[in-house]
C-alpha cells in the first residue's frame, strides 16, 4: 500500500502522517478531505472519527490488502507499542 496526503486541514494532514507513514510514497494514492484533491476522501471513503487501527482496517479494505499482510503489520505496531510502554515505565520509575 502506497499513499500520499493532501489535507486542507494541517490538523489531519500531520495525523495522517504520522499514522500511515511507513506507507507514504511520492506515487501513491493520494488521501485527502478535499474531494478535487484525493482518490481517496477522508469522510467519504474513510469515515470520521478514526483511530490509527480504524484507519488501516479501512485502507486494507480499500486496497483489498491480504489478512495476513495487515495482521502481521498489526502485530508489529503493538509489539512497538508495548516496547515503548516499558521504555517510558522504567525511565520513570528508575529515576526514583
């Protein structure tokens, strides 16, 4: 899955940004919340509100990615997560 993001909103421009960017690529499909602008429209193609995982279901469907490319990335994200969960848990507490 490759995309580009064309917000008129900075707001979403920089969410979608930092949510889909290990897929962001100078020749993918375009999402945007400007009709004129996207292949594929935030509120339209993509409903509001989302989370970052929403937001993936949401691309897979749309790029008819297979389940297991998609479950393997998820999996990765949470393992990032849990990984820096215990990075922040232990800088914390070993300050004490």
């Amino acid at each position: 899955m490759k995309v580009r993001i064309k917000c008129d909103s900075p707001l979403l421009q920089e969410s979608l940004e930092i949510y889909l960017k290990e897929f962001i690529s100078k020749n993918g499909q375009i999402i945007s919340d400007n009709p004129q602008k996207g292949d594929i429209i935030i509120g339209k193609d993509i409903k509001k509100p989302f989370t970052k995982t929403s937001l993936l279901i949401q691309l897979e469907k749309i790029f008819n990615l297979p389940k297991k490319d998609f479950e393997t990335k998820l999996d990765e994200l949470i393992d990032d997560f849990a990984q820096k969960l215990k990075s922040l848990i232990k800088e914390h507490y070993g300050k004490r």
